[in-house]
C-alpha cells in the first residue's frame, strides 16, 4: 500500500502542477526558442517542467514520513544534492551557466552522496571508490540532460529505470530507495502525459539533471545479489540508453574534431530518425529498448556467474554492432 501510495501521490503532484507550469513559463517568458541547427521544434515551448518533477519527488516523500522510515543520512544526500542539481538546472534554464560552474557543483553533489556513504564500495582501494562514484554520478547527471532530445524520452527512460531500481530495491529488502524510485517514477510519469509528443512543455535542465542526479544516486544504493559478482555492473544495462548516448556521441565528435561538450546533431535517437522512422516511433522503440535492457540486468542478479557472464557478453556485442552501424548514417 505504501508502494502505491508514494508513487499515486507524486504522479498527482507531477500532474497538476505541469499545467500550472506551462502558464506560468509562458507567463514569464521561460521559452525554449526553436533557433539554430541544433533546435528541432518548430514553435517556442515552455520550459518548467523539471519543477512539477522536483516537487513531486520531494514533496510526496515527506507526505509518506520518508525520513521516519529510512535511512537518514541517505535521505539528506539525496535531497540535498538533488535540490543543488535542480537549482543548477533551473538557473541554466532561465540564464546560461557556464561548464565549469555546472561540473564544480555536480563533482560537489556527488561527494555529499560520498559523506552519506552512497558510493561505489567494491574496489580495495578507498580512493578509487571515491573517484568513480564522482565518475558516476557526474557522468549520469549530464547523460540524462544530453538524451533529453525528442518528446517524451528522457522521462520515459527515467520511468523504466526507476521502476527496475524499485523492484530490485524492494526485493533485496531496501527500505528507502525502492520508495525514492516510484516517487521519481510517478513524478516523471505526471509529467510525460504533457510532454509526450507533440510536448506542450520541457522539463528542461532542471528535470534532466535532477531525473540523472537521483537515479545514479538510486544505482549506488542497491546490493543487487549475493548470486554473483557480475551483478554490480547490473546498473550500467538499467541506464544503458544514456550512456550508451553519451559515450557514442562523444565518440562521434572526437572523430569529427569538435570539442565533447558543444552541442551537434549526432545522437542515436536522431540518427534512428533518418531511417524514416517518426520521433513517436523512435521514442517507442528506444522505450522498448530500455525495457529489454532492464528485464537482462534484473535476470543478471537472478542467475549464476556462466549465465550472467553471457548476458552481458551478448548486450556488449549487440551494443557495438548498433554504434557500428548507427555510426555510418549521415547527418
């Protein structure tokens, strides 16, 4: 009951303030104007809608007595890093923030997740646990805001991941991060009725990093199994489709000479779209995508090394023949 009630109860909240958003974007002239290459839009949409997320997350965990039944630390790491995320985005929103402005604060995000204990813990060395939980979320932050590209896609992502962090949270016996997942669940879920394409509203860059900041949070809070040792890279398949973007993109650009963190045209969703497939169709299917991911990481934790091993083996292989062969498409 609590499971439904958390993730009714953000859906909600998401649900009704995104309509509130809207007029208020519109009111004050938080518009994200279709100019230049890089803007496919074709009439200015409101920005705002990583409020109607941020609010619904945090306001349906306090409803719920969150902090009674959790872990504490946890809690204020997540919240606090969390809110400094969405501020950060919120102010890039409405005026540009430089890079190395975002990177100090999300490197200072990821080590209040450190001083609450929700890091990487399973290499020998303290310093290297330090170093790629930092790797992690800063690399996950600016993932979800780099696919957050087509109508619906970031946040139908986030869905799918949330719910597959929930059911291997609640299954392991977590107390707090199966809740945080079906808050940021609901509270993307109330938001996608109004972005799904044609978006009436973005949730822009206080939504995707916030949505990137919780769940790379949410991956470092789960054991996942005892079956296996495999099973810590369970999280890396659950948030397989931004990374995948990330790195592909990245990839991409080095082999074009443009420095990784200017913008350009060259992400995989774009390039399933130059197959002639609509932006509805791409988003579905890379939904589609996401789920399949998800369903092997979580029978990743249920099986032996052997099995888990060629899991991973066979979504290595198909991932690189896909970054092969997406790479050839012209842009």
């Amino acid at each position: 009951m609590k499971y439904l009630a958390i993730f009714s109860g953000s859906f909600f909240i998401s649900l009704v303030l995104t309509p509130l958003l809207i007029k208020l974007a519109k009111r004050f002239n938080v518009l994200d104007i279709p100019k230049g290459n890089l803007k496919t839009h074709k009439t200015s949409i409101p920005y705002l809608g990583g409020i109607a997320i941020y609010l619904a997350f945090v306001i349906s965990l306090i409803i719920e007595r969150f902090i009674a039944s959790g872990n504490i630390y946890g809690l204020i790491g997540i919240i606090v890093g969390g809110t400094a995320v969405f501020f950060l985005g919120l102010v890039d929103d409405i005026k540009k923030v430089s890079i190395p402005v975002k990177f100090l604060v999300e490197i200072s995000v990821s080590i209040i997740l450190i001083l609450c204990d929700i890091k990487i813990k399973f290499f020998h060395w303290e310093i290297l646990n330090i170093a790629f939980t930092v790797l992690w979320v800063v690399g996950l932050i600016n993932a979800f805001n780099i696919i957050d590209i087509m109508d619906g896609l970031c946040a139908g992502v986030a869905i799918i991941a949330s719910i597959a962090f929930f059911i291997l949270g609640a299954q392991n016996g977590k107390l707090f991060s199966p809740l945080a997942a079906l808050s940021l669940a609901g509270g993307c879920f109330g938001f996608l009725i109004y972005n799904f394409n044609p978006a009436r509203i973005f949730m822009g860059d206080a939504g995707s990093l916030f949505i990137g900041f919780i769940l790379s949070a949410l991956a470092l809070t789960e054991s996942y199994t005892e079956i296996n040792k495999l099973a810590v890279f369970a999280p890396i398949f659950i948030l397989g489709i931004p990374i995948f973007d990330t790195i592909f993109v990245m990839f991409i650009r080095y082999k074009k000479h443009i420095p990784v963190v200017w913008g350009s045209p060259d992400h995989f969703p774009l390039r399933m779209e130059k197959l002639g497939l609509s932006r509805k169709k791409v988003v579905l299917v890379i939904y589609g995508i996401a789920i399949f991911l998800c369903t092997l990481a979580y029978l990743s934790t249920k099986v032996l090394f052997v099995p888990a091993f060629f899991i991973y083996l066979i979504i290595i292989v198909i991932v690189l023949i896909s970054a092969y062969r997406l790479s050839f498409i012209k842009m």
